[in-house]
C-alpha cells in the first residue's frame, strides 16, 4: 500500500492557491515525489476539472436553509381558543375551571379562569371539541360540537 510521500498546494489556472477540500487533492504514491516536509507548487491545466471548496459557496446555502426553516415553523397545523367566564349580569367569574375536550381522541385539557375571567387553550389540534365550564354556585355551561379550524385561533365567552 502507498504511503503518503508528497503533498501538493494546488494552483488554479489564474495562479490562485486552492487549499485541499477533499483527497483528490492529496497525491500519493511512486508518481511523487518526497519531498521532506515542503509542499510541490504545480499548475493546474484546462483540462483538469475544478471542484467547489471551502466556505464561499456554503455560507449562503446556510443562510437560505436558516430562512426557509423559518416558513417552515410558522406554518404549524395547530390553533387556540380564549374567551371570557362572565355570569348572567355581565360579571367576570374568577377561578371558574374551564375544561375542554376533544371529541375525536377524548384528550381533555383543563385550565382556570384568572383574576379578569379569561381562559386561554394554545396549540390545540384542529377538531371537534366540548367546552365545559363549571363554577362555585354557578350551573354548569357546556357548549358541543365546538369546530377549531387550523390556524383560525377562536373566541368563546361562555354565560
């Protein structure tokens, strides 16, 4: 097997150093020659291929994946519902426990009314759901078959 006896820093046509970017820049065997430890200049010719090195061409690559991994974030298959516990006379009902429950998987997701009366489910699944709501000497409110669209966040007071 050759071992390697020579390293080559290649010149384009131009007279442009090109630095090794892969092995086929690496010569090796009994066509070179040793030369202890200095590097051998040679011209590149017409005919030899020129391959794509370094970081010239791969910056602006990154930066176009980095800004299409952005679209591809923002086009997320979820939505959101809030709303508002009030009672009959217009009130705002606080710590009313707000439940809401899909229709399809029966996965339900429950949270409390905070100290204005509004509750807030974020990155739900686009379906089908029941919201039930459910307070301290107040009967309870339930509303079925409740469609969240995908990216259509939704509003519901409840009485």
């Amino acid at each position: 097997m050759n071992r390697l006896q020579g390293c080559a820093r290649v010149r384009d046509i131009e007279g442009y150093p090109r630095f090794p970017a892969s092995r086929d820049y690496w010569l090796t065997g009994p066509g070179v020659p040793a030369t202890g430890g200095r590097t051998q200049e040679i011209k590149r010719s017409p005919q030899t291929p020129t391959f794509v090195s370094g970081t010239g061409r791969a910056l602006p690559l990154l930066a176009l994946c980095l800004a299409l991994a952005g679209f591809a974030f923002s086009q997320t298959s979820s939505t959101s519902l809030q709303g508002t516990v009030i009672d009959p006379s217009g009130a705002v009902i606080v710590g009313a426990t707000v439940t809401l429950e899909s229709a399809e998987s029966k996965a339900a997701r429950t949270v409390v009314a905070d100290a204005h009366g509004e509750y807030r489910f974020l990155l739900l699944s686009p379906s089908a759901y029941t919201l039930t709501v459910t307070a301290n000497g107040f009967a309870r409110y339930e509303q079925r078959g409740l469609q969240l669209l995908v990216n259509t966040p939704a509003t519901l007071s409840c009485n």
